[in-house]
C-alpha cells in the first residue's frame, strides 16, 4: 500500500479506535493490527500530529506501579472521522475509475 495512503488511514484508524473509548498505545496497536499492520514505533508519530492538530488529548493513569498514558478523542476528531466519511463517495469513484482503466490491458 502507498506510505502516504496508509499514514491517512492509520490516522483514521487510530481515531476510530478512540471513538470506541480511550485507550493506550499498546492496546490501539492490537485493536488496529486486525484491520491493518501497524507497530508501536508506527503508532507515536501518528497520536503526536493527532494531539499537536487537537483530534485528541492524553492524561494518565497509574497502571500497575507505573503511569500509563491514555488518549481520548475530541471533538475535532469526530468532526475528522465524519469527513473521511463523508469523502469516502468521492474515493469509491476513483476506485472504480482506476478499476475501469485496469481492465484495458
């Protein structure tokens, strides 16, 4: 899969797993790796651009001894999920363009 395609995706992805309820770096990379692979060193980068553009915020949580730190989606990252969403029409048609065009060999 092209790199910038799949950075845009995981990011989604990531966004989509918080929508189910906050979570930490580890478990996302497991909730993600059904769908997409996906490795923790892949994962900061992308919950850093997330937190710095404000699709989510942390606190933490002692765990065991430790702090664990959790993220949670804003606001900012549901309106960023819903345009994904929303485009997904206009993606679907360039598939099916590119599809088209494929089978003229």
């Amino acid at each position: 899969m092209d790199v910038q395609l799949k950075k845009g995706l995981l990011e989604i992805c990531v966004l989509a797993v918080l929508k189910k309820g906050d979570s930490y770096g580890y478990q996302i990379v497991k909730d993600i790796s059904s769908c997409i692979e996906m490795t923790e060193s892949t994962l900061y980068p992308i919950l850093k651009r997330l937190e710095n553009s404000e699709c989510l915020s942390t606190y933490s949580l002692e765990h065991n001894g430790r702090l664990r730190k959790y993220y949670r989606i804003t606001p900012t990252g549901c309106e960023r999920i819903q345009e994904f969403l929303n485009e997904w029409d206009s993606m679907t048609k360039v598939y099916e363009f590119i599809e088209e065009a494929n089978r003229y060999e």
